[in-house]
C-alpha cells in the first residue's frame, strides 16, 4: 500500500518519539523525502515538513537539547481523544502510538502530564 508522504512523515515522527529510531534516522529519512517541497503544491504538507525542519535546525544549532526536541516535535502528531473519562493526547499513527496524559484546560483547571508508549 502506498502512503501520501504526510502519512510517511507522521509515521516516521512517531517512530522517533516513540524511541524506535534515532534522531539521525530520522533526519536522514526526512531530509532525503522532503528536499523538493517546494516544488509540491501542498500548503498543509509544506507547513508541517517547514515546522519539522525550523525544529531540528534549532536543535543543531544548540538552542534545544533533543528532550526539549521532542517535546516541540510532539504537536506535530497530536490528536487530542478521551480515554475512560481521562484527557489523553495520542501521537501516532497506524503502527505507532504514544498516549501522554495531559491537561485539558476546563475553567482553569488542569491535570499533570505523564508520557506511555501504547503497546501495537
């Protein structure tokens, strides 16, 4: 089955944040996929891979260690569901899955955040 390259990217994305692949697989994988969006006519697809790139070129730069990486990385996958009357964030996608529980904020109330790798 082939997938859209938005569909590619969440999966890899997720494998990362997931620990399934290192941080230089990642980038080698997205960097050879993504050299020619601008020449996609994709505004959506063009804003998540230029979120991602502006992201690890901040990384490289030393302005984020990889921890703080990951968590500006996570909103890129985030889905925001309800599990058992608990707010959950789940990152991932068909074959990757991530749950953190977090707050969502209700009359200024909130909850603490905790991060599991959801078994596939």
């Amino acid at each position: 089955m082939t997938h859209s390259l938005e569909f590619n990217i969440h999966e890899k994305l997720a494998e990362y944040l997931a620990g399934e692949i290192s941080l230089r697989d990642f980038e080698d994988w997205f960097f050879s996929e993504t050299w020619d969006i601008d020449q996609m006519d994709n505004p959506t697809l063009a804003n998540l891979v230029y979120g991602i790139k502006l992201s690890l070129a901040e990384f490289s730069n030393g302005d984020w260690t990889e921890a703080e990486l990951r968590s500006m990385l996570r909103p890129f996958l985030e889905k925001y569901v309800v599990v058992d009357s608990q707010p959950v964030v789940q990152y991932g996608t068909s074959n990757i899955s991530c749950r953190v529980t977090t707050s969502i904020t209700y009359s200024d109330r909130s909850a603490d955040i905790k991060l599991s790798k959801v078994s596939a």
